[in-house]
C-alpha cells in the first residue's frame, strides 16, 4: 500500500513537469475516469499531443498500452513516455532529471512517506518513481458498474428492459460489438486469432472537420511501427467501461458523442476508413439505438471518484 501512496502523491503533483505546469492527473482526471475531456491532450509546453487521453481505470493487467504501439506491454514501460518523451513534450522531465528529482528530495513531507515506506536509506531515483506510479496506476480497478452488480446478482440488481435489451444487441451476431470487445474489460477480441489491434472503420477523410483530416494524415496507427500499409488505421481496441464519462471518442478523440458513434458503426463504418472484415452494416430502430446507449451507461461505476488528491501542490517549488 505505501508505495500506491507515493505514486499517488506523484501523480497529482505539478512538480513532475520541469516547468511544474502539469502533472499526470493534468490529463488523466480522476472526475472523467481518468481521461481530460479534451480531444487530444496538450503538454506542460502546450504541445498538441497525438492522441486522446484513454481512461486508466483496469489498465494494470492490459496485454498492450497505447493506442498503436504493441510493443509496450509492461506498465512501466508506458509511463517512461509522458516523463521523458522529447518529440511531443508532455511532462518534459528529459534534460531536468536532477532538478526534478531534487524539488522531491527537499520535499519533508515525500521524504517522511519515503521513510514510512522503510525506503529511507535509498536515494530518490527515476527507478522508483516510476514503479510507484505504475503501483498508481494498478491501485485503480473500478469494476462495480450497474451492470456488474447486475452480472453478480440478478435479483437483487436488476437491469433495466432498455439496457437488457441493449446487452442482448451488445452480443448479438447482428452488431458484432463482442467480437472486439470482449472479456471482462470489453478490450478483448474473440475469434483464433485475437487480433488487438482492428480497423474499426473510423479513420476516414470522409469528414468530420479539419481536425479529422490532419490527424488521419500523420497518426496511421500499427503501421507507424510495423511499416507495413495493411496496417494503416489499425487501433488498439479500447476498453468500454466508464465509456459514458471518457468522451471525446477514439485515439484521436474526434468523435463527440456515443450517439454518434453508434450511428458510423450502424453504416459500417465511414465512407472510405479501412475496416475489419467483421464490421458490417445495420440498422437500429430508435428504441434499439436507445437500449444500446443504455447498455454503454450501465458500464459506468463512478465509485473511484473518491480518489481525489486530499492536497495538491501548485507551481511553486
Ligand atoms: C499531456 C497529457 C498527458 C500527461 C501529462 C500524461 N499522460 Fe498518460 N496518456 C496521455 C495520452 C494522450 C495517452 C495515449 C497515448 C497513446 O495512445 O499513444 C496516454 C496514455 C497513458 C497510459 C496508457 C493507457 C493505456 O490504456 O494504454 C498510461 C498508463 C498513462 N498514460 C499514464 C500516465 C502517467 C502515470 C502519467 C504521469 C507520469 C501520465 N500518463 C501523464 C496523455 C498524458
Ligand atoms: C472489428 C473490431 C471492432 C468491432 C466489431 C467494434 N469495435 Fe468498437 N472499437 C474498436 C477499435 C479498434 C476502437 C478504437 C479505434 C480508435 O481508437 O480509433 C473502438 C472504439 C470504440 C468506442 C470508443 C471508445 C473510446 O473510449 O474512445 C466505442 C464506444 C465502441 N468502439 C463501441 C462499439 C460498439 C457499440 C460496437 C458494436 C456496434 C463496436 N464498438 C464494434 C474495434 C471494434
């Protein structure tokens, strides 16, 4: 638990950016499941990063981290990026490394939980900080939705008609939503191949604004580490839970509402995306756009939202 309580400290502090602008919650707010409610995120600096930042409630058993890079598979791997990364500075730390870790080192009160950790004797290094925060991270399981309650007790939680028939349109043949996202995460592919990464239709010229045709043009998803074209616009199927609170949508966030989203999966995706050869068209009538968008719902648990900072620090250090 101690060391859940130093990433946690790190987490929600502005002195983990070299400018003190930002820290990890900047982006990843525990009032929106972790996300920022911004399409894309923007760094200490004011860089425009990538991609929209995803939720990272149940992320600690999660096969691959970031939208398009399987290489990542462990944690602590990922969150080396927002750190150090040079090309879209996020929290900038490169080249500051010392100076950072000293405004920790002066810090009374981090040396105190250190020290209440029995970690008194090693100095304060990137190592641990890093493993604290991916402990952080892991801490943060929130699987008591509606609709968990209702899978452990059917009596006793019942879901409404309107999200029950939204579960039974979820795994129907007819919608092929489980295909992707299945398991206990809704992340999961079925089928032999397990494939993790599916083009699922959305990134497309074909609209929506300027924003949607910058991004498609430079983010080409797998492709951008296999270099291979039958990999352009290949994502990491995302998790749905909390799916409710986490919008904007998909890895660039250009998709405003679930509605939205159901309504492009409904026409098979938008005109001209490359797609999985899973996805096909269907139609909904309105009630069963509605069960649907019930369904999703019932995938929120708000319960983390206790897991606020008890005090945060500002710019000053
Ligand atoms: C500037 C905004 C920003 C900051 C600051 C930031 N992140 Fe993120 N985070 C993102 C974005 C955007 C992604 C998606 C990256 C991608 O898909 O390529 C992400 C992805 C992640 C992921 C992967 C989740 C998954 O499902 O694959 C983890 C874990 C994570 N961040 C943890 C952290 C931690 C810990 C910190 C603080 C050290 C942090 N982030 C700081 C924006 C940010
Ligand atoms: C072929 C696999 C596949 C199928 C089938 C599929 N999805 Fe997806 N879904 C994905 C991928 C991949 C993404 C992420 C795309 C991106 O980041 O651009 C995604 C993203 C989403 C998102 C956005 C999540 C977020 O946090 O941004 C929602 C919501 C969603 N899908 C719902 C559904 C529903 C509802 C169905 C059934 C109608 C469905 N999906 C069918 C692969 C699939």
């Amino acid at each position: 638990m101690t060391k859940v309580e130093i990433g946690r400290k790190l987490f929600y502090d502005n002195r983990l950016s070299f400018n003190g602008a930002k820290s990890c919650a900047s982006c990843h707010s525990p009032q929106m499941a972790f996300t920022d409610g911004y399409r894309r995120s923007l760094g200490s600096t004011g860089d425009l990063h990538l991609r929209n930042a995803p939720t990272l409630l149940n992320v600690g058993d999660n096969k691959y981290f970031t939208a398009g890079d399987p290489r990542i598979q462990r944690l602590e791997d990922q969150i080396r990026i927002p750190l150090f990364e040079t090309v879209v500075i996020e929290l900038g730390v490169s080249g500051h490394e010392d100076e950072v870790l000293q405004r920790f080192e002066r810090d009374r009160e981090f040396q105190l939980l250190l020290e209440k950790s029995g970690l008194e004797p090693q100095k304060l290094n990137w190592e641990l900080i890093i493993g604290a925060l991916a402990e952080y991270v892991r801490y943060l399981e929130s699987r008591d939705s509606p609709y968990d309650r209702y899978l452990k007790d059917p009596i006793g939680f019942p879901l409404s008609n309107l999200a029950a028939l939204g579960e039974k349109l979820f795994f129907s043949e007819r919608l092929h939503c489980s295909h992707c996202h299945g398991g206990r995460d809704f992340d999961e592919p079925s089928g032999d191949e397990k494939k993790y990464f599916r083009q699922n239709g959305f990134t497309a010229l074909e609209k929506i604004d300027s924003h949607r045709e910058t991004t498609s043009r430079f983010d080409r998803g797998l492709e951008g580490v296999t270099g291979d074209p039958r990999d352009h616009g290949k994502f990491r199927i995302p998790t749905l839970r909390n799916v409710e609170i986490t919008g904007p949508y998909m890895h660039d966030g250009s998709i405003e509402s679930l509605s939205e989203v159901v309504e492009i999966y409904s026409r098979g995706g938008l005109l001209g995306a490359p797609r999985d050869p899973t996805l096909e068209s269907f139609s909904l009538s309105k009630d069963e756009k509605l069960a649907l968008l019930s369904f999703l719902s019932a995938l929120t648990d708000s319960s983390y939202s206790g897991e606020n900072p008890t005090e945060e620090h500002s710019s000053s250090f």
